[in-house]
C-alpha cells in the first residue's frame, strides 16, 4: 500500500512538471539598471511602483529623469464605481468597482520603449444598506489590492521589454 502512495505521489509531481507548470516568482531583473517613475500628483500609485521596485527587482529608482536608463510614465490612474445588480424594491445589491492605469515606458531619449498601455481591474462588492461604514472600508481595502496587482503587472510587463 505504500508503494503504491509512492508510485502516486511520484506520478503526480511528474505529471506537475512535465505539463509546464510553475509558480509566477518575483521578477528580479528589468531590462535596465536605473528607472525613474512620473506617477500623475495625488496618486499613490506612483510610491507604491519604487517601493515595488527596489524590494524585488535588481533595478536602481532614480529622482531625476536624466539619470534614469528608462523612465516609467503614469498617465492616469482613476477609480470607478458601476451598479451591478438592483435587488426588487430598488436599492443597490453589488457595485463593480474598476480601476483603470495607463503607462507607457520611455528610454532615456524619450522614445517610446512600449506604446501607451491599459490595465483594467475590476472587482465586485456587495452592498447592504445596514454595513454602509464597513463596506466604505472594504471599498477602499479593493482599491489598494487592484492597485497592488496593477503594479505587478507593470513590472511584469517592463521585464518583457526588449532593449
């Protein structure tokens, strides 16, 4: 009977690693050795892609876009908030809560390594007339995790760039 677990366990991880499966690590090197970030003023956003990129990546954040080999741009990065679902006496049931970031990539002659790109997060949050003040906290809470996801998704995406 143990063997057969064995045999099992052994055909698993086979099974795992034969069809290409492996976890999504952290992205270590960018294709460039020092950065510079222009977030739109107001936004988060902005801080939350330096700090992203000093703890996992090999790349330099610089403060001036002259010393930078590469200069990410935000240009917009907006929080919205749609109805989803009415329930029947009319009051809101869910909203669909959508963040919306637009980047582009720069070289340090000011041409563009990537075209103008948008990442579209959306979540959806139920909402009770009774709960106003913790889905007022939730809300947010959604807002920072897309806005977390979005930045990954930047660095991701600056990680595929060819120089």
């Amino acid at each position: 009977m143990k063997l057969i677990r064995i045999l099992l366990v052994i055909s698993l991880i086979l099974a795992i690693t034969a069809c290409g499966f492996r976890l999504r690590g952290q992205i270590s090197t960018l294709p460039f050795d020092t950065i510079y970030v222009a977030a739109p003023p107001g936004h988060t956003i902005g801080l939350d892609m330096e700090r992203a990129i000093r703890v996992s990546t090999t790349t330099k954040v610089v403060g001036k876009p002259e010393k930078a080999q590469a200069v990410l741009q935000i240009l917009s990065a907006v929080n919205e908030k749609k109805i989803l679902s009415l329930s029947t006496g009319g009051r809101v049931r869910e909203f669909q809560l959508i963040y919306r970031v637009s980047a582009r990539l720069l070289d340090a002659k000011g041409e563009a390594l990537t075209p103008v790109d948008e990442i579209v997060l959306t979540r959806v949050l139920p909402f009770l007339d009774a709960q106003v003040l913790a889905k007022a906290a939730e809300e947010e809470m959604l807002y920072k995790d897309m806005q977390g996801d979005a930045v990954q998704q930047l660095i991701r995406r600056m990680a595929a760039v060819k120089l």
